[in-house]
C-alpha cells in the first residue's frame, strides 16, 4: 500500500502583488507548477515549484514527459528512492532548473503524503527543532523604493515584529547604496538587523569596495554579492569583510554548497527549496551547513520554508515576502516577532483549489 497511482501536473500563473525589481531582474509573474499525486490507500499529496516568469512550461514538460511517468506504483514512501530515479532519467538535463523545479514539485507531493500519512505537520517530520522562528522582512526594501520609502517601511516593519528587513543594493554609485542603507540604519537604530543584497550584480573588486562602505552600518549580511558560479570571487569577499557572505538561491546541487563551505566562501547559506529539487536536498544542504557552523536562512516561499526552518538546529531567519494570497484561504502567522509553523498534518499550505483553478494556464 502506498503506491502512487496517479500522478498529475500542471501551470499556474499568479500575478505578482507588489512591484519587485532588484539589481538584475524584475519579478514578472509567478509560474506555478502544482503536482498531485495520489496513492492506492488513498491519499494525495500536493507539491508546487515555481518560476519569476520564464521557462514555466519547460518545466511541466519534463514533469509530465519524464519525471512522472516514473513515478507511478512507485512506493510514495520511500522518497530518497523516487528522488533517485527521476535523477538517474533526465541527467542529460541536470544539473539545471528545469529538472530541478520538476523535482522539487514531486518531492513536496511526496513529502505532503509522508506527513498527511504520518498524521503529523511538516516541521516535526523533516525534524522538529521548533514550532516557531524569527522573520525578516524584504518585500518593503525593493531597489525602486525611493530612500525615504525604504525607511517608512523599516519602520513599520519593526513595529510589526520583524526582526530584521533586507535592502536591495546595486545602484550606480557605491555612495548611492550606502547613503540608503544609512538612512534606514539611523532610524531603525541599533536593535533590528539590515541584510543588503546584490542579486549577483558586481565584480569581485567592486564588491569588496561596496562592503567596506557598509560595515560602519553593521549589516547582518551581503547577499549575492556576485555571479553564484564565481567562488573564488565570494571566497576572496569573505576574507575581506566582517560581513557575512550570504549564497544559496541561485544554486542547484548539493555539491555546489559544498564547494562555498569547503572554501570558506559562504557565512550564510540560502537554499530555494524549489530550485534545489525538494525538501529531500533541502534538508541536505541544511546539515552540511551545520557541519560547518553556518547558519540557513533560506530564500523566498515563506509558506513551505517556515516548517524547514523551524525544522532544523541552525534554521535562524524567514524571509518574508508574501506570494500565495490570491491561492491561500490562510496566511502565515507572524505573531511577537516570530513566524509560526502550520501545525496541522502535511506541508499545511491551505490552497484555494478554485482560486488556483481560475489562474490555470496549461
Ligand atoms: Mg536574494
């Protein structure tokens, strides 16, 4: 019993609530893809990955091509062995995001049935450290925000509990960037954590520069300061400043964090469960991290990374950027500074099955 014996995927446009643009793209719409399986004891489980615009289609192509033909009467139990197997059939295209973001939606269905079966929530199946973690907020620090909107929006931040907000950094001069990330410092004061992040915009050397002109404004850590394949170049970043080094998005592979953590190259680590390939890699990624004393805080999809946070020892910050209110009929609590852990059985996203319905687009 347990067998999967119907697999299902799907699109799903959800238009973007607020504008975001950071320093080398803009957030056009998310392409959602749902996957659901459902099991002879009759269970189903929902997954989802996504995309900020593209290749949405690429992906349910090689989900309902490759992955999920695979899938079927596989035991929905034994997760590592289906994980295995849709990896062993697309490595002409992995490492890569397609396969990766069909991956991740497989895995979370999968998941979703292990904690539905188990009758237990996400953050105690992949873990239980605790039931609730402190959040950050982004959504207010876009990089069109003029500087007095970014410190209205700390502001308010802090008052909602927030312990930290994220600036997005890349304007054309370094003194543009500091001035900003000054002013937010000067009225939020020294009690709340400012984050900056570059989205992988500047050299090796103009990083360190930018770096050293945020130190005196302790920020808690310089995100994607650089392409993410450059290692050596977030290596020599980090031998440079006090500020943490922080990666992981745009990674894909396990090996890949590896290779930040074996080089000292990375301070924070920031997995996309979506684009890893699941909660499988994702808590792989989390454990190596411990290893080596670095903390996760991971990246966008506050819905599903509550629980993987609150889940493990060194989850330390949620990032805050709500996405799935046009499909949730219930939001993620923030309450005295801490998100909380859905705490009925599943990954506890509560989908609007006619809301995603009505947004359907293949
Ligand atoms: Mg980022």
């Amino acid at each position: 019993m347990a067998n999967v014996i119907r697999a299902s995927a799907y699109l799903v446009d959800i238009e973007v609530e607020t504008v975001r643009t950071d320093a080398s793209q803009a957030f056009l719409k998310q392409e959602t893809l749902f996957v659901e399986l459902t099991t002879d004891d009759g269970l189903t489980g929902t997954g989802y990955a996504y995309t900020i615009g593209t290749g949405g289609r690429a992906v349910l192509s090689m989900l309902r091509e490759h992955l999920l033909p695979s899938l079927t009467g596989h035991d929905s139990r034994a997760i590592e062995g289906a994980w295995r197997t849709m990896y062993d059939g697309t490595r002409a295209t992995m490492v890569g995001p397609i396969t990766a973001l069909g991956l991740a939606a497989v895995d979370l269905a999968l998941w979703d049935l292990r904690c539905l079966r188990a009758g237990e929530p996400l953050w105690r199946v992949a873990g239980g450290h605790r039931p609730a973690v402190p959040a950050y907020d982004t959504e207010r620090g876009w990089l069109q925000l003029a500087e007095g909107e970014l410190v209205a929006g700390a502001l308010q931040a802090r008052e909602q509990g927030f312990s930290g907000v994220k600036i997005k950094i890349g304007k054309p001069t370094a003194g543009e960037d500091a001035a900003r990330i000054g002013a937010v410092r000067d009225a939020v004061g020294p009690g709340m954590e400012i984050m900056v992040d570059a989205n992988q915009a500047f050299t090796p050397a103009e990083a360190v520069r930018r770096a050293a002109r945020l130190e005196p404004f302790d920020v808690g850590w310089f995100e994607e300061p650089l392409p993410a394949d450059d290692v050596a170049g977030h290596e020599r970043l980090a031998a440079s400043t006090a500020i943490p080094v922080a990666v992981g998005e745009s990674m894909y592979s396990l090996a890949h964090f590896r290779e930040y953590l074996q080089r000292g190259a990375a301070g924070i680590v920031q997995p996309d469960v979506s684009r890893i390939g699941g909660i499988t890699p994702w808590l792989k990624v989390a454990h190596l991290a411990e290893a080596f004393g670095v903390d996760v805080c991971p990246h966008f999809l506050m819905e599903i990374h509550v629980s993987l946070t609150a889940a493990v020892p060194n989850g330390r910050l949620v990032e805050y950027i709500p996405q799935l209110r046009a499909v949730t009929t219930r939001q993620l609590t923030i309450a005295d500074g801490f998100a909380h852990a859905p705490r009925e059985p599943g990954l506890g996203i509560s989908w609007d099955r006619d809301a995603i319905d009505d947004r359907r687009v293949a």
